[in-house]
C-alpha cells in the first residue's frame, strides 16, 4: 500500500470513529485526542522511530472495544482486524496494529503481557499517561459515577491502579512524564482525603 493509500485510511478511520466514540472525558473522543497528543510527543521528544499513520490507526481503534465490553482490548483488536482488512490494509500492518491494541491494555500488562513493537509501547505508555495528572483524576470520577461507584470506591480505585500504572511506564522519556503526573495525582487525591476528614495512604502523600 502506498503512503498516500495509508493516509486514506487514516483519514476514512477518524470519520468512523469521530461518530462511534462518544464526547465523554473519560473514554470518549477526547481521550483518543489525547492519547494521540502523548503519543506523538513521545515518538517526536523521545526519538522513537515509527509510522506516524499506522501509530494513528493504533490510537483511533484502542478503546473502539469499550461499546462490547470486557476485556476491552481484546474486542478492539478484533473490531481492528476486521475493519482494516475492509479497508485493505496489508496483513503484517493489520497484526502489528493488532499487538499494539492487546498490549496496551493494563489487565495484560498486569499479568506481565507486553508487546514488543515500538508502536505497542508508544500506545501504552501514552494511554497510561491520559490516566494520571489533572485530567486523569477527573476521569476516575467521571467513569465511577457513570458505573455506579461510591465515592470511596473512586478514591480506593487510585491505590489499587492508578497509583501503580507508573511502574508499567516503559520508555524513559514517558517515565519523566509519568513521574511529573504521578505527583500530581497524588497531591490532588491527598487533598481530597484530607477534605473529607480522613487520613492519607502513605502512597497517596508520599511527595507532599
């Protein structure tokens, strides 16, 4: 496929997905936005050498999955496979957008799956940075009053994953950004503990 062929892809998957992402902060298209955002920085700042379009195919359909259900990633990747095979994009692309779409999932990396692929550790750590710092503290109440969570329930959901996801970073680069976001995660949710009377975790409060 050629270069401008590629592009046509590119462009035919953001009209796709601009209608069948909704608008929301936390999963929406402005999640996609952002993610893009991260990972093109990280390519650009962080010298990592990959397409540029297939790294926007990987972006657009990571979180395509999330309209099924759980696991996520595996139904995005094969919501991916089939849609890119549509659109005639060669097979070794298809599975290298694939991997990425599986690995970057944080229940894989958790049980100590990663991909291998520049592109799956761009997409990854780029998708685990959208969920720290000030937009991913919001996001984290936004998806718990949707599905139902408590308050405490939200608040737990950052010792038990969002504090961790810096340990999955991969790339130095994306490990400074991390570092910078992790803290201001965690000053925000001491905050918060401290508004509502309580005590903070000793991983919460660890750089005040």
């Amino acid at each position: 496929m050629s270069s401008k062929g590629l592009q046509d892809v590119v462009n035919i998957l953001e009209k796709i997905c601009r209608v069948l992402y909704d608008d929301s902060l936390d999963h929406g298209w402005p999640h996609i936005e952002r993610v893009l955002g991260y990972s093109l920085r990280i390519m650009r700042e962080g010298g990592v050498k990959i397409s540029e379009d297939l790294l926007k195919i990987a972006v657009y359909l990571h979180d395509i999955g999330r309209m099924i259900g759980d696991p996520h990633a595996y139904y995005s990747a094969l919501i991916a496979e089939e849609l890119l095979g549509e659109l005639g994009l060669p097979r070794d692309k298809i599975e290298t957008i694939i991997d990425a779409i599986k690995a970057h999932s944080y229940s894989y990396n958790k049980a100590g799956e990663y991909g291998e692929s520049q592109l799956s550790i761009v997409l990854s750590d780029a998708d685990k940075l959208d969920a720290l710092g000030i937009i991913g503290f919001i996001r984290v109440f936004l998806y718990g009053q949707r599905h139902g969570r408590s308050l405490g329930e939200s608040i737990n959901h950052f010792h038990d994953k969002i504090l961790g996801l810096e340990k999955y970073i991969r790339l130095e680069y994306s490990k400074r950004l991390a570092k910078c976001l992790s803290e201001r995660t965690r000053k925000l949710l001491c905050m918060l503990i401290e508004e509502l009377g309580q005590e903070c975790r000793e991983e919460a409060c660890s750089t005040i």
